[in-house]
C-alpha cells in the first residue's frame, strides 16, 4: 500500500466520521418531536428531583449479623 492511498484512506475515514456527526446533530435538532415549554413542565428547569429509597437499597448496606429485627 503507497502512501497516497493510506492518505486518501485516513481522509476518507475522517469524511465519513464528520458526515455521521454532522448528522446526529442535524437529527438531534429537528428530528424530534418539541415539549411543552419549561414554563408548563411537571419540574422547574435545572431541578432533579431526590433519588427514592426503597426498602431493598436500605437492607442492600446492612450485614447480617446486625440484623436486629428478630
């Protein structure tokens, strides 16, 4: 293989990476369906509400010999 083909190869290569990425982000623009307005939203913008505890990640930490409910 000449130096002119890997150069034309890794040129070809990179085209092809910028062209899917120029893609994902045209399609990450207009290719999906628009919300409703912040103002409208169940959560203020910015806000994550708390992660729940559930009875299975409290006993996920606890060993078993200080269980202490028998």
């Amino acid at each position: 293989m000449t130096l002119r083909r890997l150069g034309y190869a890794l040129l070809c290569l990179w085209l092809l990476h910028w062209g899917a990425r120029e893609l994902a982000a045209y399609a990450g623009r207009h290719w999906r369906k628009h919300g409703p307005p912040p103002i409208e939203s169940e959560r203020a913008p910015g806000w994550m509400p708390p992660p729940t505890r559930s009875r299975a990640s409290e006993n996920r930490f606890r060993s078993p010999e200080t269980d202490v409910s028998q």
